[in-house]
C-alpha cells in the first residue's frame, strides 16, 4: 500500500487538476487495480469506476472502459489496443505520460475523457491513472489551448516537412503511385494515385496501417509466382533493415487486371536519415515490345534533330542522353560503305591507338566489331554473334520498324555475364540508311528472369503434382473459422466445394455436415476428430488421416492430409488435401489377407514339422537302439557265430532305415530348393513295369500280400525320367505294401489312354490295395511333409511320413496328376495320370539299371589312391579294400592327391576313389587338374566319385569333372566291387 505522504500529494493534485478517477495499478506483481480517488457526484448510475478496490486491471477494461466506450469499430479497436499492459508499458518507457483519449456514453450522455498513464518510478512498471473529464466547456477551452500549442509547434517544423515534400515529390515523378510511410507506426499517406489504382482501390485505400494494406494488394493484385518477391517488404522491421543497407530498392513483378498480366514495379526509398520514413511507389513497366518501340522513336527524333541541326556532334550528342544510360557501346553504320561513326564506347577491349587507327581509316565495321568479339565475347559464342553482324545480314534482318537483337555471353573481369547488341535501322533526309548499333548489360535482368522462371516451373510443377494426387485443396483457417477452395478436380473436388459454399464456407458447419453425409460410421468419430477446429490448432506437425467414404457405389477409401503455411504476420493456416487412395488401401488389404495366409500356413507347417519330430524322436531311436544295443551283444557272443549273424542282419536291417530316412530328407530339401529337373530319356515301358513288378513280386510274397499286376498299352517306348517314375512308384507300392496285413492283395493297373497333345500318350497307373485305409480328415492333409495319420507306435509301421509329399512334387513337376481315394479299414485307391512323348524306335530299351551278377575276381597286385578327408570313413573304405586283395594309399585332400599322382610313375596307380566335400581342394577340381596332367597315361586314370551326396545333380557334376564313376556313402560292398571291377576291366 501507498505511503500516507504519496496519497496526500496525490489527493492534492486530484482537487487541484479536477481528475474524477485517480486509480494505482501493480503491473509488477498482482496486477491489481487500487483505488486512490474518485469523484463521487459520479457514482450514481453508469459510471466508469472499477466495481472493487482490487479488480483485476483486465477485468476492470472488458467490464467498464470497453462496455461504455462508444464509436466505430476501428475507434474500438484502438482503445482497446491502447489500453493492454503491454501498450502502457512500452507508452510509459518511451514518454513521461501515455495518453488515450476515449468517448463514453453514460446515463445517456457522451462524454469525452483522457486517460493518462505515468510510471510510480523508473524502475518499476507500476503506474498512477489520472482520469480527466473534457466534456465540460471549460476543460475543452483547455484542450483547445493544447490543440493551439500542438498547431504552433507543427508551423515550427512547416519548412521541415515542406521541403520535405519537395524531396518526396521530386523522387515520386517517375511513378504512378507514390506513398508516404511511418517506419515506426506504419502509418501510410498517399501523395499520388495513378487512374488505374485510384479506380480498383478508391483515393483512401492506402491511408492506414502499412502491412495490412500492402499485404491485401499483394494477395488481390501480385500474381501468385510473384509474391515471394515482396518478402522483404511485407513488414516494417525488414523495410527498416532493409534500407539501413541501402538508401533505395526495388523489385519487377506481374499482375493480372482485365484478364491479362502486366508488368509493375516497386521502388522504397528512405527520405533522409533524420526522418523516420519512406515512400513506396509503383509504376507499370509493362510490354518490353512497346518500351522497344518507344527507344526507337527517341533514336529517330534524336537522329532527325541531329539533321536538322547538319552537325555530326549534335546528333551524337542527341543520341547519347537518349542511350548512353543504357548501352555501354553505341556506334553508327553506313549500311552500303560500312563506314562507322562512334558515339560512346568502352574501347572495345583495344589500346587507345588502335582503336584511334582504325577509326582514322573509315575501315569497314568488321575490323572493330572482330576486335571487340574477340576481346569480349565468350569463344562459344563468337562464330555465331560474328555471323549475325556481317552488313549483308543486317541488311536483311534489321526491321524497318522495331530492334534487330543478338544475345551473348560477355567476359567481364574474368567472369561471365548476358549482354545484348541490338541494332535499328534509321535514315537521314535523303533517304540514306544506317544501322544503329548498342551493346549493353542485361547480365541481372537475365539472372533475375532465370531465377523467376526456374520458380515458377518448380511450383507449376509441384500444383501440377497435387493436381494429379489430390481432387480437393482447401485452405483452412482455423482462428476465423473459415475454408477456402484452393484447388478442385473432377467430381469429388466440386461435391466438396459445393458443401462448403453451401455451409457459407464455415469449417465448423462444413465439416459435420460433410460426416454425416459421407462418412461411414466406422470412421465418423476419428474423422470427426482430426478435422475439428480444436485438433487442428493444437497439431504441432502435418498429419494424415484415412477415412471411408460413402459413395453411390460403396466404400471407397479417402485420405485427408493436413500441413501448415505460416504466413509473413505469423499467422498459421491448414492446408488440407484430399485424395483417392481405394486401390492403395484395397491392395494392402489384400497383402494383408496374403500374409495372414501365409502366416497361417507357416503355422500349420511349423506344427506338423513339431508333431513330425515328436513322432520321429521314436523311429529315429528304434534303430540306434538296435545298432546300439546289438553292437554291444555282438561283444558278448564272440564265440557264437549263429547269433553273430543274427545280430548283423539285424543291425543292417536298421542302418537301411536310418539310410532311408536320410535320402527321403534330402530328397525334400532338394525339392523345395527347387533344384529337381527332369532327365528324360526313350525307355521301354513294358521292361521298366516289369522290373517293378518283379521286386515287389518277392516282398509281398514274403509277406503274404497278393500282388496283382496288369499292363495295357499300345505304345511300348516313350520319353519319361526313369529315376523320379521309378521313385514315384516304389514309394506308391511301398506304402501299399506296409498298410496292407497279410492276406490282403495289392492291385496295379497301367493303361495307356488317348492324350490331346499330338505325339504323346497319356499312361495311367492305378494302384489298389484292400489295406487299413485312411480316414477322409487325413486325405486332405495325405501331400504334406511330416504328415502321418498315426505315429509308428500307433500302427507298428515304421515311416516318416515324407513318401506322400515327395511323390506329390514329382507328379507336379512331370506336369502329371494324381488322385487318391481310400476309407478307413477298406483301403485305398491311387491313380497317376502321367503325360508322355512316344518315340519313333519302339525298340528301345530301358534306360535304368537292372541287378547284374557279376563273380568275385582278384585284385592282386592292383594300387588304389583313396582321397579321404575324414579319417574313419577312409578306415572303413581302407580295410574292404584290402580284404579283397587290393593295395590302398590315402590322400587327405585334392591337393595331396595330385602331388602323389605327379610324383608317382604312371603305372603306379590302377584307380583313384575321390571324396567330393574336402578342405583346401575339393574332388571336382582335383579331377579337373588330374585330366590337365602332361603325362597322357596319368591323365587317363580312372576317377570313381565316393561321397554322401547321393543326388543325380551330383552324379552329373561329377561326370562333367571328368570322373568315370560314381558311389554313394554309406559304402555299399557289392555296389564298391562291382564298380571297381567293371571300371578296371575297361581299363
């Protein structure tokens, strides 16, 4: 609170300068209003006095100043401008006193008050408000006297401000529209309006607020290309800085009036350092033909009064004031002597004495003009520009009326720069013709249209991008709760531009009326959401928002993106747009469907590969524990022959089911690496069924299964693979033979039926068995790897449950099909319908192995290499080998082993056994090298491949080494004797 001394001296003041309202105000802290004085005659009625000893100075001037302030709304808006802390503050710092002068209308009278504000110190932002009555006559004579005060003061500065009027005026000729601005307050007087301005804006357009107005012209009138070109100066702050730099500036822009463009310019100029102001003024430039056109006129006259005159200096002196502003160089040619009279020149790049020479001479222009080329001209264009000035070509091709101009690069202190040589053609009063030529700089006016041309195509390109992505564009602004219609393309854009036009493009109105009409449900309260006026002033960043929208024709998928512009007064507006993405949406969704597919598949082939190695942990470990289990006995019953060999047997017995659970893995992983092809060769079908049928004949024999067979067929050799056929079949009757219990029969059928490819004959083969059957569930699962109906434990079969899948994947990949039928505890049915080209020699035979004997000789005396990496395969292989009499050496890489053969006389070995999968040389290139040898004998030896990779491709890269043989791990003895013979019996 106040000291009592403060509000004595103030009371003092309040009944010696009558104020009715002497308030304190803590802007410091609380920003509280205290009462010190007021006049109480006052009280009663309207009155504008604060409700309560500390109200809120805020509250105290929306509740009472601005309820009683009477006037227009740009008085309104001034008081209430004027009477915000921030106002005071700044008005106090800068003055002694801030004064705002108010009309009120109370209890029905106006009344006219001021208001003045002074600060309590310098350092405190506290003030003292004495309010003062002027309706009264009495205190109007005062402010009459103030006014008197104010008039004599401004007769003071009446020669300041006159000859500063002159400056501004004398400055203002060259233009149509000349303005005068405060660079403070912005406050802006018009000294000269052109017709065309005065007509589309009125005599008081540009009387205000400097940023306002020249941000409306430049919205209304600037082309949109253009507008960035004011950038620097929409605002005060900028013009200000902008002019501490230079005294003037000025900038070329279009318009578009009356359905064409023309061209304008602005030019800033500060009036002088003391003042704080400047004018704005505007011209039209417009037209380069008619500025042409009008340049020639003043050549003419320039040239017809040099005449007159009949003194050469006259017409040169003419002829200079008229160009010598523009043209660096200007001279005058005799069309029919070529003669040259100079006007002006830079020297053309030529020492004083010769350019004096050649002038002396009366020499033909191309002397002096080759000079300047030569000196000036950038070498690209010099052959060019040479061509275009030779008198002949002038002659036909400068207009009579109009300019003749070449464009060129000029080198300029090193650097480059666009010039201009343009000539006109003139004559004297007898008819005789010259050529007036000018050479000037256009270097900044080219750059400049570049630099405006590169913009407007990189924004005509990016309206042309959104025009094609987007159908609507509408410019939201979200404080003044108002749209506009940017951009509309095709039906979609005019049904959303016609909404909004009908809601009095109104956002808020729009927006619920568009949802209820068009938005699904699904979408309603996420659309409504993101386009409400709250959601866009708070975003901080763009956004993208996807809805559905209700068409005649169903749902159709739209996205709305929102960004936003801040504009040069710090305003932010919403640019949203809004495009078709139906097909964008739909693809994913159906990617979507895909993946969850696929998923699912993945799903169901992840359970069955777990459900397979539960049931395989069983049958993988039935016969370890036999080979296991008999290994051991067979230590035990070393003396017992009999039960030695049953054990073997045994043992055998599961190391072939183990091999064939092995290959079947293998045989998949190859299929479903895609690396299976077919080999098809001409094969008698009649021999290959009955070497089929021919094995299967003694094991289901053996079982007590009977086997029935019958062929019926016309063409007896056609192409087929006889590997994957014969793989495809023994699978087929493999099972039949394991699901079908003793007693049971098994039936296969082939016939040849009639195929619509030309040359070719359809084969089916129906295999039937009256064995345990399948139940309908599992047929639908019967082609998937790992799948088995019961586990080995179920149903005493042992199997992995990869036959079927194999045997689907050949079928597909020979392009045949096979169905299979089957009921539980009746059997099943399988039928192959498999597609082949008949051959013309129907004599052919089989191209597949068959069984051969073969009798036991000796190998005595005969030298095996045996390349081996791994040392206990290269044990066993070593002590068959040499049971059957034959000498063994080892090599445990392809590196080693060639080494042995080049040392090695050429007799020494008799074959080499070569692992394929070794270390530092494998058995291919190993081969390879041994087929490159010197010594031809050494290069010819056998070569048999050993190794675990069992598959045909194997075989055939092995052939393709160069080897002459091939055998598969685990060693087969019969299969290892039988190669070693027949291969060395060839040698």
């Amino acid at each position: 609170m106040l000291e009592k001394a403060v509000q004595s001296a103030i009371y003092e003041k309040a009944l010696k300068n009558h104020y009715i309202e002497i308030l304190y105000i803590d802007f410091e802290n609380t920003g509280k209003c205290i009462k010190l004085h007021q006049d109480t005659k006052l009280l009663g009625g309207e009155n504008i006095f604060p409700e309560s000893d500390g109200q809120m100075f805020d509250d105290y001037i929306s509740k009472k100043i601005m309820r009683y302030a009477s006037g227009d709304a740009e008085d309104l808006n001034r008081v209430e401008q004027q009477m915000t802390m921030e106002a005071i503050t700044q008005g106090t710092t800068e003055h002694v006193m801030h004064h705002v002068m108010i009309n009120f209308m109370l209890n029905g009278e106006m009344r006219f008050m001021q208001f003045d504000f002074t600060r309590e110190s310098t350092d405190t932002k506290n003030v003292f408000l004495f309010v003062e009555d002027y309706t009264d006559p009495q205190q109007q004579m005062m402010l009459l006297q103030k006014d008197e005060e104010l008039s004599n003061a401004m007769q003071r500065d009446e020669e300041k401000f006159t000859m500063q009027d002159s400056i501004i005026r004398t400055l203002a000729v060259p233009y149509e529209n000349v303005y005068v601005v405060d660079s403070h307050s912005g406050a802006t007087a018009c000294y000269s309006m052109g017709e065309a301005m005065l007509e589309r804006y009125g005599e008081t357009f540009f009387n205000g607020d400097y940023e306002k107005k020249i941000s409306y012209y430049i919205e209304n009138d600037v082309l949109e290309e253009d507008r960035k070109l004011f950038d620097q100066i929409r605002l005060l702050k900028d013009i200000e800085k902008l002019l501490a730099e230079r005294n003037n500036y000025s900038l070329n822009y279009r318009v578009f009036r009356n359905n064409e463009i023309k061209y304008y310019q602005c030019y800033l100029a500060r009036l002088n350092k003391e003042c704080n102001q400047f004018i704005v003024a505007f011209k039209s430039i417009d037209e380069e033909k008619k500025q042409e056109l009008e340049q020639q006129n003043r050549l003419n006259i320039a040239l017809e009064e040099g005449k007159r005159a009949n003194k050469a200096l006259r017409e040169e002196m003419v002829i200079s004031e008229a160009l010598s502003q523009e043209y660096h160089s200007l001279l005058k040619l005799d069309a029919e002597t070529g003669e040259i009279n100079l006007y002006r020149t830079d020297g053309f790049g030529m020492k004083k004495e010769m350019l004096q020479e050649l002038l002396e001479s009366h020499d033909y222009a191309g002397q002096i003009l080759d000079k300047y080329i030569d000196n000036f001209v950038v070498a690209e264009d010099q052959e060019r520009v040479r061509n275009a000035i030779r008198l002949e070509v002038l002659k036909q091709n400068v207009p009579d009326q109009g300019l003749y101009k070449i464009s060129y690069l000029r080198i300029v202190d090193n650097k480059y720069a666009y010039y201009e040589m343009n000539t006109i053609k003139i004559k004297d009063n007898s008819g005789k013709v010259y050529f007036v030529i000018g050479m000037r700089d256009v270097d900044e006016k080219v750059r400049m249209q570049m630099k405006q041309d590169k913009e407007m195509e990189m924004q005509r390109e990016i309206i042309t991008a959104l025009g094609y992505d987007y159908f609507s564009v509408l410019l939201v602004d979200p404080e003044k709760d108002h749209v506009t219609i940017f951009r509309q393309r095709s039906v979609n854009g005019k049904s959303i531009a016609d909404l909004c036009a009908k809601y009095h493009n109104c956002w808020s109105e729009f927006i619920p009326n568009y949802a209820k009409e068009r938005v699904s449900d699904a979408s309603y309260d996420e659309f409504m959401e993101k386009l409400s006026l709250d959601y866009i002033r708070s975003a901080k960043e763009s956004y993208i928002s996807v809805y559905e929208y209700v068409s005649d024709d169903g749902i159709v998928y739209y996205q709305i993106k929102v960004a936003f512009v801040q504009k040069q007064d710090g305003h932010r507006v919403a640019v949203v747009s809004t495009k078709n993405i139906d097909k964008i949406i739909k693809k994913e969704k159906q990617q979507e469907e895909i993946l969850n597919k696929a998923l699912i598949e993945a799903k169901v082939a992840s359970k069955a590969k777990t459900d397979f190695l539960f049931n395989m942990s069983h049958d993988i470990r039935t016969p370890m524990n036999a080979i296991i289990g008999f290994t051991n006995l067979l230590e035990e019953h070393l003396d017992d022959k009999e039960t030695l060999l049953n054990y073997i047997d045994k043992i055998k017995t599961s190391n072939e089911f183990l091999l064939s659970l092995i290959n079947n893995v293998l045989e998949m992983a190859k299929i479903e690496n895609g690396k299976e092809h077919l080999d098809e060769s001409s094969t008698n079908m009649v021999d290959f069924y009955h070497a089929i049928c021919t094995l299967f004949n003694t094991q289901m024999g053996e079982k007590g299964v009977i086997f029935r067979h019958s062929l019926k067929i016309r063409h007896r050799n056609v192409m087929i693979d006889v590997t994957k056929m014969r793989e495809i079949l023994l699978n087929i009757l493999s099972n039949a033979l394991k699901y079908t219990p003793t007693g049971n029969s098994v039936t296969m059928t082939v016939t040849e039926l009639p195929s619509e490819r030309e040359g070719y004959a359809i084969y089916q083969t129906v295999i039937e068995d009256t064995g345990i059957g399948m139940s309908e569930e599992f047929l639908s699962h019967i082609f998937e790897y790992f799948s088995r109906e019961r586990s080995t434990t179920e149903s005493g079969v042992s199997g992995t449950g990869l036959g079927t899948a194999i045997v689907k994947k050949l079928v597909d990949l020979m392009h045949g099909t096979i169905d299979v039928e089957s009921k539980l505890g009746e059997g099943t049915k399988i039928t192959l319908k498999m597609n082949h080209q008949i051959t013309g020699n129907q004599d052919a035979r089989p191209n597949f192995q068959k069984e051969q004997e073969y009798n036991t000789r000796d190998f005595t005396g005969k030298r095996i290499l045996l390349v081996e990496d791994n040392d206990l395969n290269a044990e066993i292989a070593i002590a068959i080998l040499e049971e059957h009499g034959l000498e063994v050496e080892r090599a445990e890489d392809g590196i080693v082993c060639v080494n042995m053969i080049e040392k090695a006389d050429a007799d020494h070995y008799d074959l080499v056994l070569m692992d394929i999968q070794m270390p530092n040389m494998d058995g291919y290139k190993a081969t390879q090298l041994i087929r490159k040898l010197p010594d031809r004998k050494k290069s010819r030896l056998p070569v048999i491949a050993m190794t675990a990779n069992a598959f045909e491709e194997d075989k055939r890269n092995a052939l393709v080494a160069g080897m002459d043989g091939f055998l598969s791990k685990p060693i087969v003895i019969e299969e290892l004797i039988h190669t070693l013979q027949n291969t060395m019996d060839m040698k």
